[in-house]
C-alpha cells in the first residue's frame, strides 16, 4: 500500500506557504484526497515527438512517479497519436490531450470559487477526476461533464474506488443540462474561447462562474463572473481571479449597459467588455473587466462546442 497521506499533506504545506491555499478548509481537503489514485501513471515528452511512460505500478518507478504526483507540477495523463507529414518524415507522433494541471493553479481556482456547504456546483471538464474529488471532499457528490467517454469511464472508476459518486456524465459542457441545474457555481477547468449561454442561464442569480478565457497564445486570465438576476454575468478578468461581491442588479450598480456593438463605458474611464447575445465571444485583456449576457439565438450557441483537448484537471 502506497503511504501517501504524508506526502499530500507536504504538498498542502507548500502550496499553504505560498499563498495558493488561502485557509484550513482547503488545506485539509488537498490533505485529504489520495492524488496518485487519480494520476496511476503520466507521460514525459522524452523529445518533440516521443513520450516515456512513469507507471506506479513499475516498482523501479514507482518512486519517481510518487515524487512527482505529489508535487507541484502538471502531468500529462492522456495523448493521441497523429500522423506526421511525409515532408518531416512520416510516420506517427502523439500529442497530449488531457493532464493533472499544477496543483497551485488548481488550489487557486478552487479558493476563487468561494464555494459554502450546501453549494451545488457544476464542473466541466472532468479530466483525470481529481478536481471532481477535491469538489466531493469539501461540499458532498457534485457534477462533473466531459466530451470524451474515456476519460469519463476512467474518472468514474477513480472516484469510485475512492469512495466518491459524484455526477459523471458525457456531454458537450457547453449545451443545456437542465436536469441537472440550477448550479450556484460553475467551473470550467479547460481554457476556452467564449462562454457559452448555457453556463449563464444555469447559474442561480449571484452565481460564480469561474473561467479560464484563451489569449492570443494561451490560457491563463482568469475571470471571476457573479451573475445578476437578469441572464448576465460580470466581474474581473485577472490573472488572479479573487471574487468580488456578487453585483446586484438594483439601483446604485456602476455597470455599464451593454451596446449593439459589444463595447459599452465603466465608471473612471476604466474600459469594460461588454460581449452580448449572438457569440458570447470575449476578446479582452487580463486586466480588462467582463460583462456576458446570454443570447438565445441559433445562432448565438453555435460554436460554443469545447474541445477536451485542453482540458487541465
């Protein structure tokens, strides 16, 4: 049997000490959650186009890979392969489509998420599971989506053996889930493009939804966006997402109106995105702050569709 538990509560320590883990209740959770049953084995990229397997069940690495799963790294944990062109030679080559992201990104968001007992909240992007657990720990069985069955199946079996049944499902996270709403939290642990109206219209008024929003280059803007009682959703986009109070939608809010255009002012010349109805599409910089309105429309869901291949839990 794996002794893990002194090796989790070292990473809760470390990720405490620098700030990621902001209070006991996390702290316990991370101490709590055995990660190496959700991560048996990962993928090192030996060079451009090769991977190495790190298996715990290999007792020459099992060393190694315990190390690593209780550190503070992202590991990949799923590739495709792909063809690669004959004028680079030819032949396959593997790509990596889901990993364990950096447990310090994930303490962040989940301490961003500003969750309470009796929460309800939904994930998407299941991943290796292991956010789904940390979320099952501290707040009870919650729902977790994924497009890929594979992932799902293999999740499942994880939380199971762990003593967790949350929600697992296999779906597109951006479509409508009604059965399964209203949520007073949204994750999304995959970078995305744009919100999708759905994510909107199933939160509760003075819902989070927590948001990874894709750059030019890559991810990493958080945005932390309450809901009001009208199908909108505002708040920060920051590289540190720290939730504001929930905006009422009352008189005395400095929120702008949202524009045809998409572009509407703030309060002190401050330039607030505004991205209303068809496309939900945010196109801002991480300092900028978001508003999203939901949009109805045939045409505002299309292209909302989230592909798993970034998924990061």
């Amino acid at each position: 049997m794996t002794d893990w538990t002194r090796h989790a509560r070292r990473l809760a320590d470390q990720l405490a000490d620098a700030g990621h883990l902001r209070g006991p209740t996390w702290h316990r959770v991370f101490c709590a959650v055995p990660r190496h049953e959700f991560v048996p084995f990962f993928f090192e990229q030996a060079d451009m186009y090769r991977w190495t397997r790190v298996d715990g069940a290999d007792a020459e690495q099992h060393g190694r890979w315990l190390e690593a799963v209780y550190s503070n790294t992202t590991l990949i944990t799923a590739l495709v392969d792909m063809a690669l062109p004959a004028e680079h030679g030819g032949g396959v080559y593997s790509i990596a489509v889901s990993s364990s992201t950096v447990p310090s990104l994930m303490a962040q968001m989940l301490e961003d998420l500003d969750v309470h007992d009796g929460h309800r909240v939904l994930e998407i992007g299941t991943g290796t599971g292991y956010n789904a657990v940390l979320l099952s720990e501290r707040l009870g069985e919650q729902n977790t989506f994924d497009l890929r069955p594979d992932l799902i199946d293999s999740a499942r079996a994880r939380l199971a053996s762990a003593g967790y049944q949350p929600t697992l499902a296999t779906a597109d996270g951006a479509a409508d889930l009604p059965e399964h709403g209203p949520f007073d939290r949204i994750i999304a642990t995959c970078c995305i493009a744009s919100v999708p109206p759905a994510w909107i219209e199933q939160l509760r008024p003075g819902g989070l939804l927590l948001v990874d929003i894709e750059g030019a280059m890559a991810g990493g803007n958080l945005a932390a966006l309450h809901r009001r009682d009208a199908p909108v959703v505002e708040g920060p986009g920051s590289g540190s997402a720290s939730p504001p109070a929930p905006p009422s939608s009352g008189s005395g809010s400095t929120a702008p109106t949202a524009t045809s255009a998409g572009r509407s002012a703030s309060p002190a010349g401050h330039e607030r995105l505004a991205v209303t109805d068809a496309g939900c599409a945010m196109k801002a910089g991480p300092a900028a702050d978001l508003t999203v309105r939901a949009g109805a429309t045939s045409a505002g869901r299309a292209g909302t569709r989230m592909s798993s291949a970034r998924a990061v839990v």
